[in-house]
C-alpha cells in the first residue's frame, strides 16, 4: 500500500473501467498529498485552493481569467480566493487603467506554501515510482500528457 485510508481494495480495481480508474487513483493520490501538507503545516489549505494556487503561481492573472480557466463555479473561486487572501498566501491588486478588473498573485508565504507542496508531490511520485517502477510512472504522465482528442 502506497498510502494511508485506501480507498478501494485492489481486487475491486480490477473491475473498473478507465474513468472510474482514473478517479480512483486520483482520489487516493490526492488524499495523500492532503495529509502530507496537513501532517506537517499549521495552515490547512484544500485541494481547490492548491488547485488555484497552482494557476497563478509565478504568475499575476486577472480573478476573471482564474473563473474562466479553472473548473470551479465562479461563485466557489471567489469564496477559495477570499480564503486563501485571509491566510496570507494570495494578495489582490487592482488592475492598472482598469477600475472593475482586480488581479491576483501568490504572496511570499504563498510561493513558500505552494514550493513546499511542490517537494512533497514529488516525494509521492518518487514512492510512486518505487512501487511500480520509474519508467512506468513515466510512461503513465506521458500518456496522460498526450491529446486524446475527446
């Protein structure tokens, strides 16, 4: 077992299809990671906010751009961004010559938090890798890298 409270046992694996695969993995791989951030922070922060955080990292884009290229109701981005602004690790700026627009960028504790997370994913992907091999691990992003077209 590569982690803690697994989801579904193996002999259950075995009968899903690829979607249901795919979430299943992702759920475990995502509990993990959770815990390995919690485990060792004082700042609890939700798969949603890493999910934007990683959207604006090294990087300043406009609340709008997040809404329309993140998939996450506008209304729930607003709520995570209003969060993550109260635990210090996003400030929002207004936009210059633009009185509606505001934009949103990582504060330096949020570039902390989010490089720190960043070494922690990679300490789950190289336990990945021990398990079922490192060219499989990277035969697998390969593939979900690749453009299925659907």
């Amino acid at each position: 077992m590569i982690g803690v409270n697994r989801l579904i046992s193996n002999s259950e694996l075995q009968n899903l299809d690829l979607i249901d695969l795919l979430s299943e993995r992702h759920s475990l791989v995502r509990k993990i990671s959770e815990k390995a951030w919690n485990d060792q922070s004082e700042i609890y922060i939700s798969n949603s906010e890493w999910y934007i955080m990683a959207r604006i990292y090294k990087k300043q884009p406009s609340i709008s751009y997040v809404t329309k290229n993140v998939e996450i109701s506008r209304q729930a981005i607003h709520k995570f961004i209003k969060n993550l602004s109260e635990k210090g690790l996003v400030e929002i700026k207004n936009v210059e010559n633009n009185k509606k627009e505001k934009c949103i960028q990582l504060t330096a504790l949020g570039e902390e938090c989010y490089e720190k997370n960043e070494a922690l994913k990679a300490q789950l992907e190289n336990r990945i890798a021990e398990k079922i091999g490192t060219e499989q691990v990277q035969i697998l992003k390969d593939l979900l890298k690749l453009d299925w077209k659907i």
